[in-house]
C-alpha cells in the first residue's frame, strides 16, 4: 500500500511543484476530441447530442424521453428514505440561507446634477452540470442551483448523464426539484456543455453554465467560454491542515483520508510543527487507510500528491498556506480566529478541530464549489455574485457635464480620438 510522504518546511518548493502538476489547463488530446464534438453539436443539434448520449451514456434517445418529467422526480421521492430527505432539506435551508446575506441592490445617486449608479440583474437563463459517472453528488446540485434561486435567476437548466436504462439517481432529482430547478436534461460529457452553449431543438441556450465535470466536461466549459459564461474550469479537489500540535492526530489524519478518496489527482497535504509528530500522522493515515472502502483511490492519491510539511513555526505554516492557495484550509490549532485575518489565499476556511472540511461540503451552508490548483490567490467560491450582471448608470444634467466637459476633451484628444472630443464639444457649440 502506497504511502505518504514527509517534506521538511526547506522542500517546499518541491512540495509546490508537485502541487503544480495537477493543473488542468492544459487537456492535449482531449482538447481535440472536445472540440469535435462542440461542433457537431452546433452544427447538427439534436441529431448530435442523441447520437453522443448513445455512445457515451450507453442511452438510446431521442426528444421525447431526453427531459426528465415529473412523475419522475415524483417516483424519485418515494425511493428514497424520508430521513435522508429531510437531512437535503435542511442542507438546502442552511445554504439558501448563507446565499441571501450575499444579495446586493441596485443603486442610483444624484447629486449636483451628477447621477451614478449600479443595476442588478440576474441572467435570465442559466445551466448546471451535475456529473453522474463514477457517484451522484446531490451536494453539488443544491450548491449551484440554490446561488442562482437566490439571485433570482428565473430559468434553471440542469444536465446530469443517466444510467444505460435512462434513469437518473433518485437523490440527484429529489435535490434539483428541492433546489428549486426549472429543467432537467438527461445527458453528459462534452455534449451536455455544447448544448446548454449553443442550443438544440430540444434543449434552450443557457448564458451561463456552472458546475463540476471530468477532464472532458472541462474542455467542453474552456471551450464555449465567450459564447457563454462559465464558473470556473476546476481541477482536482484538496486539503491542507495546518496543526500546531494541539490537535487529535485522529481528527487530522480522518480529514486528510477524506480527501484523498476524492479521486487519484486529489491532493492532500498537513503540516505540522516537528518531526515526530509527522512519523505519527503517518502512521495514524496509514492505519485509517486499511479500513477505508475506497482505499485503492486513496492510496493512489496519497502517493501522488499527499505531503506532510514539518514547520515549527504557526507563523511559516501559514506563510505556506498562502503561498499554496488551498482549495480547503482547516485551521486544526488552538485559536483559529486569532490568526484568520493572517489567512490571504483560500478557498474556503475551516475552523477548529470541530469544523472538518466535509462540514462545508455538505451542510453548513456556504458554497462547496471552490478554485482549486492554486486559483484561490485570485478568485473566489461560487456565489449569488456568479448568476448576477451589474449594469452602471451616468446621468449628467448640462451644467454638470459643462463643468469637466473640457478635461474630456483633453483626455480623447491625447489618445487620438477626435470623435470622442466632437461628441462633447458640438454639445457646448453654441455658447461659443
């Protein structure tokens, strides 16, 4: 069984490249493949996206059984246990919740003959994509289409790739409907994305799309990007903890695990104040390992990114975050909140030994869908901000505007646009 490695705080660098290799911005091959598919889908419409989802989904379809109905979403209620229900319910209270205190309002101020101001409007039709291959994740429904509830995004579209029956996972239906969604497709891959871009004459064309994929679904959002909006292109999930020795080594090494059965490109990294403490954690790691049912992938995944950083100083153990960027980042220490304002560069924050990075996936109400890869140095969670456009207002009344009309002027005739400056001043012509 592969193992972790330990890295002293003077490897860091080697510790950041390695990180580095997971970025999925450069997709070779796939790329290829993707934009063969993107164009069948704008070119042919339907035809394409029934003849992918054969081939991919394994799913005979065609305009009549593409969309799920509602009897379906009703059926779906009464597969699953009500108690289980009831915990998506409340996972969606809390995140609806949390997405309400991030709503802005439109603005207009005048004064002085001076009207400024900002309008916001959410996009009107938006989509998400809820991958269905290896597991159904009911979390990252809630997580996309609930943001865009809130805005007020009045059309929701998601796509989710069925069985080879056609069937969606029960969960996955009960949360969209729960989620407040308008539409659901059954279709995946690259071809979902070109169709929620361009349009078929099944499925509507959507201004933005959101939500995680493989390595495909991520050519796909690279690809359309410009034709649509997108959220983020994310790469592989991880976790750094940063432990100042007060911590449960227990706790640590649960968290850690947690992430790396994600899959095998997940990174999974703790950094502790001294050497014995790393023998330890390593030990403790490898011992969760053995009864972890995904321990295959997680063992993978421990050999290819995971990395204990010895740092004895709280103060380097957080400049390394920072420079990192890390998707999650637990603060594992005694007084979480007294060092949060030193924390730059995350994706999200976890604080104390209590708030493990599953709370944040799950149910504690901010959004899951974070920038991974080192991405968190400048951008952001997904947000109500995502499925807004905010539009500026200028209103200046004449004697406002004759009051710096001239300055103007100077400005677009510096830059060699003399239209610019006629436009101004013809409107001052007269008292000339």
């Amino acid at each position: 069984m592969e193992t972790i490695r330990i890295f002293d705080l003077s490897q860091k660098t080697e510790a950041l490249g390695i990180l580095s290799k997971r970025s999925s911005g450069d997709l070779g091959a796939i790329d290829q493949t993707v934009k063969g598919i993107l164009a069948d889908i704008r070119n042919k419409g339907d035809e394409a996206l029934f003849m992918y989802s054969q081939t991919f989904d394994c799913f005979l379809t065609d305009k009549t059984t593409i969309e799920v109905k509602a009897a379906e979403i009703k059926a779906a209620y009464k597969m699953v246990d009500k108690k289980l229900v009831a915990v998506v319910k409340e996972a969606a209270d809390n995140i609806r919740k949390f997405h309400e205190k991030q709503l802005r309002k439109t603005w207009v101020s005048t004064q002085n003959g001076k009207t400024l101001g900002q309008l916001f409007n959410p996009i009107q039709r938006c989509g998400v994509y809820v991958p269905g291959g290896k597991a159904a994740y009911p979390s990252s429904v809630l997580m996309n289409i609930i943001p865009a509830k809130v805005a007020g995004v009045p059309e929701i579209i998601m796509a989710t790739p069925p069985n080879n029956k056609g069937e969606v996972a029960p969960l996955i239906l009960i949360a969209a409907d729960i989620a407040g969604v308008s539409r659901i497709f059954k279709m995946g891959g690259a071809q979902a994305i070109g169709a929620m871009a361009y349009g078929t004459q099944t499925v509507p064309a959507v201004y933005k799309i959101t939500g995680p994929g493989n390595a495909y679904v991520a050519s796909a959002k690279k690809q359309v990007f410009g034709t649509v909006g997108v959220d983020m292109i994310a790469g592989p999930s991880e976790v750094m903890v940063l432990d100042d020795g007060s911590a449960d080594l227990r706790y640590i090494a649960a968290d850690v695990l947690s992430q790396a059965e994600h899959d095998e490109m997940a990174a999974c990294i703790a950094v502790v104040p001294d050497q014995i403490r790393a023998e330890a954690l390593k030990t403790e790691i490898m011992t969760q390992l053995r009864t972890l049912p995904k321990k295959d992938i997680a063992s993978q995944s421990l050999k290819n990114y995971g990395m204990i950083i010895v740092a004895s100083r709280l103060a380097d153990q957080i400049a390394f975050a920072n420079e990192a960027a890390p998707e999650h980042l637990e603060l594992c220490i005694k007084n979480p909140e007294g060092v949060l304002n030193q924390i730059k560069n995350a994706g999200a924050v976890f604080l104390g030994a209590y708030s493990p990075e599953p709370l944040g996936d799950y149910f504690a109400g901010p959004n899951h869908v974070l920038p991974t890869n080192g991405t968190a140095r400048f951008s952001s969670p997904l947000s109500v901000d995502d499925f807004i456009k905010k539009t500026s207002v200028i209103g200046y009344d004449q004697k406002a505007l004759k009051g710096c009309y001239k300055d103007i002027i100077a400005f677009a005739e510096y830059e060699g646009l003399d239209a610019h400056a006629k436009s101004l001043a013809v409107r001052f012509e007269e008292e000339k």
